[in-house]
C-alpha cells in the first residue's frame, strides 16, 4: 500500500495506483499547510493517522521519510507515487473539486509553503553564527591593519617603545596613557603592565620630537584601536553564547569561537554534521592543500582546528596526530547537535584529553627528519622538456 498526498489531503493506493481510502485536510490553508510541514518533518498529521486507524495492519510505503520506521518505509520516488501523479485528476474526482478550483488552492498552498520555508531557513541560528563570525574575521583585519599602520606611525616619536612592547594591547594602553616620551617618567605608574622600557632607552631615544597635534592624531588611532578591541569582545561573548545555544556539544569539544568559525565556513550546522572528519580537519586551509595537490609541497595537517589551544602548543611532531583526534570527536559531536540528541560533550571532551594524554606519552620525541624530495612541479618541468624532431619531406 502507498501513502500519497497533494494539497487536497491524503490518499491509500493500492499496487495498481487505484485510490482505497481518503482523508481531506481542513479546508483551511494553514491547517492543510501544517499537516504538509509536519509529513516533511517526519512527523505523523492527524489525517494519517486516521488512515491507519481504518487499516492498521498494513504495512505502507511513503516518499516522506516518517519516524515510525516499523510502519512506514520510506522510498522515493515509488511506483505508487509515480502512477497517482500521472492520474491527478482520480484524486480530484474524490476530493469533489473541479481542475480550475483544485490549481487555484494548489498555487496559493504552495505559495505559502515556500514562503514558511525561506522565513524559517533565514529564521535558523546558525545563519546568524556565519555573520557574526564574518564579522569578527573583519574586526582582526581591521585591527592588524591599523595596529600596523599605529606601529609605524609612532616610531617616528619612540621608536624604542615599538620593539620593547610586543603586546598589541599594551602597546595601545602605552600611547593612550603616555604618548609623549619626555612625560614617560612621570605617568609609567599609570600603566596597567610593568614596563620593560630602561630609562636609558628613553632618555638616549633616537625619535624625533612631534607637536601636541602630532601625538594627538596618534592617540586618536590608538583610542579608535581600543574601542574596536572592546567590540571584538562583545561580539565574542554574543557568539560564544549562541554557539552554546545551537550547538553546545561542538562549542564543549572545539571551543565555541572555534565551532562557530567551522560552522561559518562550512555553511551551517547541518552542513558541518555532513562532513567526514578528514574534511573538518583541514577546513580553513585549502590553500595549503591545493598547493599540495599544484606542487607537491608538503600536505597541510590542520586548518581551523590548530586554534585549540592542545593543538597550539603541542611540539609540531604531535600536532597532525592531536588534530585527527579533535576533528573526528568534533564530527560526532555536530551529527548529536543537528539532530537534536543528548548531551555528550563532556564525554568527548574527555576522550580527546585522554587520547591527548596518550600522544604526549608515546611520542615524546621527535621522529628523524625525512630528506626533502623533489617537488611535482620541477618533476613536471623535466617531462615537459622534448626534443624537437625534423621532419623530411618525401614518402612516408
């Protein structure tokens, strides 16, 4: 037996594409359009089930995939789907409606289906983790690029301070407290770090002196700098708590900022659950494997992933082997989130300390360097060399 269904209800055919049963829908749009919606949801409609009531030891075959697996199974296309389709007007006939009234109920439904698709598709959170991490990509553009022009910029007045102050924000926190070097001994109490700059240094500095208009234009950068970090920071924070959200098993075992830049780059939650770890591995350098794939340089190991903070400080003979780990306990973790199932984070989180743990120990020095090979892309050059052969006139 086969489940049908069109804009006017849902339809039992038997294996030749008769109709045996018929349940309507509501006459009302929304009430037709919900029972719709939840059969895409695999969700039983209430017509349905009064389907199964009237038969309820047949076995039926539905191009919905439904959850009552023991019911109902799930093929598409199937033969009887493909017969009620070439012979619409049957089910027409049955619903007592005429071609003109039946295509006029059909647009508006379908209209309307489209229309709650696209509001719910937009609706979904992780959209809103791809912006918000576009977004923060922009902010540490921005930044570096400004901190580097800031650097540049104020070692013309001090040039002393731009090599002895390697923290970006300290750096800031110097130029906005202090700016002026002749005044750095009165106001260095005011800085929130201990200086490492020498009193030598300052009094021998080599810059030059600038006006207060000068120092004032680069206090300003800097203050601009600060104010954007400040942001950066809240955007984090909105980020960490809608990952938690959306995802909390993925947030728990990569980190949330982490999650939410795999999300980002693969397009959305359901698309990262559909990825292998192999590709969750090395999502964010694909550079790095064309270049392998173009080259025949060495192949990347790791992309977004050597952000974890394991992965960072591990010894570089460690770091592929701890990344597989994460990236295969992060695949399962996204595949638990996009279908709703319970909390397990914690116990890949553990899994992946453990087998961290496990790497540390069985590989704690490193393995003798492999020689160089040549690369494909001066192997090809060779084979592209040819001798150039003449050719005589005459019979072949």
């Amino acid at each position: 037996m086969f489940i049908c269904v069109n804009v006017n209800g849902i339809y039992l055919l038997d294996e030749n594409g008769t109709i045996i049963d018929f349940e309507a829908f509501s006459k009302s749009s929304k009430s037709s359009i919900k029972s719709i919606l939840k059969l895409e949801r695999g969700i039983i409609p209430f017509e349905l089930k009064k389907i199964i009531e009237r038969h309820p030891e047949k076995t039926l075959v539905s191009e919905y995939e439904l959850k009552d697996k023991k019911k109902f199974h799930f093929v598409f296309p199937n033969k009887g789907g493909l017969l009620f389709r070439e012979n619409y007007f049957a089910s027409i006939k049955i619903s007592q409606m005429d071609e003109k009234e039946y295509r006029k109920k059909q647009k508006s439904i379908l209209q309307e289906l489209a229309r709650l698709k696209v509001t719910d598709l937009l609706g979904k959170k992780d959209k809103l983790i791809i912006h918000a991490v576009y977004s923060l990509n922009e902010f540490e553009e921005t930044i570096n690029l400004f901190l580097e022009r800031l650097r540049e910029w104020y070692s013309i007045h001090f040039p002393e301070s731009v090599d002895s102050i390697p923290d970006n924000q300290n750096f800031i926190e110097f130029i906005i407290k202090i700016s002026n070097k002749n005044q750095y001994h009165e106001k260095k109490n005011l800085l929130s770090y201990e200086s490492t700059l020498t009193n030598e240094a300052v009094d021998r500095s080599l810059g030059a002196e600038l006006s207060r208009e000068d120092l004032h234009q680069i206090k300003e950068l800097a203050l601009l700098i600060d104010l954007l970090y400040k942001k950066k920071e809240d955007l984090e924070k909105y980020i960490i708590d809608i990952v938690n959200e959306v995802a909390p098993n993925t947030s728990v075992v990569a980190t949330p900022i982490i999650a939410a830049k795999l999300i980002s780059h693969a397009g959305g939650l359901k698309n990262l659950s559909m990825k292998p770890s192999s590709t969750i591995q090395l999502m964010g350098a694909e550079k790095a494997l064309y270049r392998h794939i173009k080259t025949g340089a060495d192949p990347p190991k790791y992309g977004i992933i050597l952000q974890y903070p394991e992965i960072g400080k591990a010894p570089w003979w460690q770091k592929g082997k701890i990344a597989r780990t994460l990236a295969a306990k992060i695949a399962i973790a996204a595949r638990v989130d996009n279908e709703g199932g319970e909390y397990v984070g914690d116990l890949l989180k553990n899994n992946v300390l453990k087998r961290i743990a496990e790497i540390e120990k069985k590989y704690p020095n490193a393995p003798p360097k492999k020689e160089k090979m040549s690369t494909r892309k001066s192997e090809d050059r060779q084979k592209r060399k040819f001798v150039k052969t003449k050719f005589k006139k005459g019979k072949s």
